[in-house]
C-alpha cells in the first residue's frame, strides 16, 4: 500500500512516515506462493525428470547450448 494513499485514507493532509506499514505487516522467513499451493512446481519437476526436458527458461537454454557446442566440436560424454 502506498504512503499517500494510506495518509489520504486516515485523513492526514501531507504526510511524513517515517516507517513503511508494508514492512510491519510482513513476517520475516514467512512467504507464500500460489503455485506451490496448487502444486504448479511439483507437477514441472515431475515432467521435466520424466522428459529430460528443462521447464525453466535458463535450464532449456543451458540444454540447447551444450547440445549445438558438442554438435560443433564433437565432444561427446562416454
């Protein structure tokens, strides 16, 4: 929530905070995620195991590199 708006809702003309109310709400070491709640996360690692195939963007980029490198020079793994 911003300063102003929050100054503008309890009535204070201009309004000098010298704390944000944002950082007294929230809790150290405590966050929540939507989709860990409805398991989005573990339903990508599930699919990415069984296909090989990186969900994320840098672990597919990461994947397509070292495949054109070992096409290019021809190092392969034994």
């Amino acid at each position: 929530m911003q300063k102003h708006y929050l100054c503008s809702v309890l009535g204070i003309g201009s309004c000098c905070m010298l704390f944000n109310f944002t950082d007294i709400m929230k809790i150290p070491g405590l966050s929540f995620s939507l989709k860990r709640a409805l398991g989005v996360t573990a339903a990508k690692q599930k699919i990415s195991r069984k296909t090989g195939v990186p969900m994320t963007k840098q672990g597919l980029e990461r994947k397509v590199g070292r495949f054109v490198i070992n096409t290019i020079f021809g190092t392969r793994k034994k």
